[in-house]
C-alpha cells in the first residue's frame, strides 16, 4: 500500500535535510584529518596502476610471491589507494574503541560509507564534484569498491624445505547503496563493509601512519605507492639508526615494477616513471629525502611525514 503524498513528502524532506547534515559533517571531519593508516600489505604496488586484462595478478618479491585476485576484476588506480587508506584509518581508530570497551568486536570491524555517494567521496578526499555517467568518477569509484570487496590477497614462501603461506580475504560482507547517477541521493539505509577478523587483526597489530594530506595530493597511484613505501623507510632508518639507503633499481623494481622489465626501453621508461613520481612526493613532502641516481633510490634519513598518534576522530 503507497504511502499517502503528504507522508512522502515529509519522508523525502527528512531524508534530504539527514544527506545535507551528513555531508556538512563528512566536509569538517575531512578538514580536521591529517593522520591516517595503511598496512604492511600495502607497502608495494598491490593493485594495478591501469586496467588489468585479467582477475589475478601474481608479484614476485625478495622471499616469496604475492597473488591478489578478484572475481570482479582487480582494483586499479589511484581510487583503491585512497579507500584503502579510509577503510585502514577507520578500522585502527575502531581498534582503540574496542580495546577501551566501547564497542564489541562485531562492531568494530563495521567500515560505514555513509548514505550518499557525496558523503564517501568526502570521507575518501575526493573534494572535486561528483560527476555521473559511464565515464565520471561516481561510477569509476563504486566499481573499485566492488573490485575491491571480493579481493584476496596470498602470500607465500617456499625454499624447497619449508613452504609456507598465508590467505587474506578483505571483507567478510558489504552493503552498498550508491547511486552512480546521483552523488547526493541518500539511502535510509547507510552503505557499510565489514572486515573478515583476520585482516581487522592484521590492521589493528601493525598499523602504518601516513599523512592523509599528502596521500590525497599525490594523484597518480605510482606516487600514492612510493609515499607510503618511503614512510615506511624512514620509520626503518630511525629504528636502525642509519643515516641513509641505497636501494638499487632492482630492489625498487621488485616493489613498483607492474610488469615486467624485459628490454632495456622497459628499464627505461620504469626508472623515469620513478623520478616523476619522486619529484611528486617532494612537491608535497619537500624534506622527505629521497633521491634517484645511477645505482638506484636513496633514501636518507630525516623527519618522517607523520608522527605515531591516534587518528582525529572520524565521519560516523
């Protein structure tokens, strides 16, 4: 039985004023955030820069190989990097709740999206407006969302003696409600993912602080991946106490090479790739000491972008 107009109206007028508010709370905890988190499965190029012609991807690295898979073909780009980093901040920051008592396990791995695609954007650090289509960036980030809800990630060692492995799916459940059409149409119901407990543990034991304003102004992915990377060295040169690195273009490789470097051209046009993607990060995080010569990347030491602290309170 339809509702009666004058019920309707006042339901849609509810709902309309609910996505305005929502929206204006999404805009200042964004202006307040500076801290954020991402993992340590994160720190090399995961995902694909580009469309990938496959639903796997498989990386050779220094002690073993990672595959990452997804039946709905692989998250690529920059807008998985950056709701990675959302989903990462929000569920390091439900850590802390839970061990205070404040929520229960269930949920704390709980990730809300809000209930409009305006609301996610905001939450993510797209602050452009919200353009609609095949080719606008509403539908482009609610396929990386679907991209990224059925992926798994596996990681595996084996010297001929030991093998050893471990799966790592993601999310147990998501709940979406985007209309890709329409960045301020609400849903009464608040789009949602939910971490398997495993990847919630991972995030909550070893989490990685990255400043969220730079990862937002470093628009190209390759960029995003060597920020994060670098962050990571830095924490490592502190620890070890060195004052710099030489990583050399085949260790860089290993980490940031999405195909691979068959003829001198490749090596070629990966190391300029490399260069451009530094002189980004050093436009953003001009004391971040990096640098690219003949013999590879150096990294020398100095003050890390970000400092160890909880993150600000975020969008609820």
């Amino acid at each position: 039985m339809a509702l009666p107009p004058d019920v309707q109206a006042k339901l849609q007028a509810a709902k309309d004023y609910s996505g305005k508010a929502e929206l204006e709370a999404a805009k200042q905890a964004l202006d307040a955030q500076d801290i954020g988190y991402t993992s340590k499965l994160f720190v090399q190029a995961l995902f694909p820069y580009r469309k990938p012609q496959g639903n796997e991807r498989k990386i050779a690295t220094a002690t073993g190989t990672v595959n990452v898979y997804s039946p709905n073909g692989l998250p690529y780009g920059k807008y998985p990097r950056l709701i990675m980093a959302y989903i990462i901040t929000r569920a390091v920051e439900n850590a802390g709740r839970l061990k205070e008592g404040k929520i229960t396990d269930d949920q704390a791995r709980r990730i809300p999206l809000g209930h409009s695609m305006s609301h996610f954007l905001q939450a993510i650090g797209v602050t452009s407006r919200g353009t609609g289509g095949a080719n606008g960036n509403l539908s482009k980030v609610r396929e990386q969302l679907i991209r990224l809800a059925a992926s798994s990630i596996t990681a595996q060692t084996d010297d001929g003696i030991h093998a050893r492995g471990r799966n790592t799916q993601i999310l147990e459940d998501w709940n979406l409600w985007f209309d890709p059409r329409d960045p301020n149409q609400g849903s009464f119901i608040e789009s949602e993912l939910v971490l398997t407990p495993q990847f919630f543990k991972h995030i909550a034991e070893s989490p990685i602080p990255i400043d969220l304003n730079i990862l937002r102004d470093l628009t190209r992915p390759r960029a995003m991946d060597l920020y994060v990377w670098l962050t990571v060295k830095q924490f490592w040169l502190q620890k070890n106490n060195r004052k710099s690195y030489t990583f050399t273009w085949d260790m860089i490789a290993c980490n940031f090479s999405t195909a691979p470097l068959e003829t001198s051209q490749d090596v070629a046009s990966f190391r300029r790739n490399i260069k451009s993607a530094i002189a980004d990060i050093l436009e953003g995080w001009p004391s971040a000491g990096i640098s690219a010569a003949t013999e590879g990347i150096t990294v020398t030491q100095t003050s890390t972008s970000v400092q160890r602290r909880a993150p600000r309170p975020q969008i609820d």
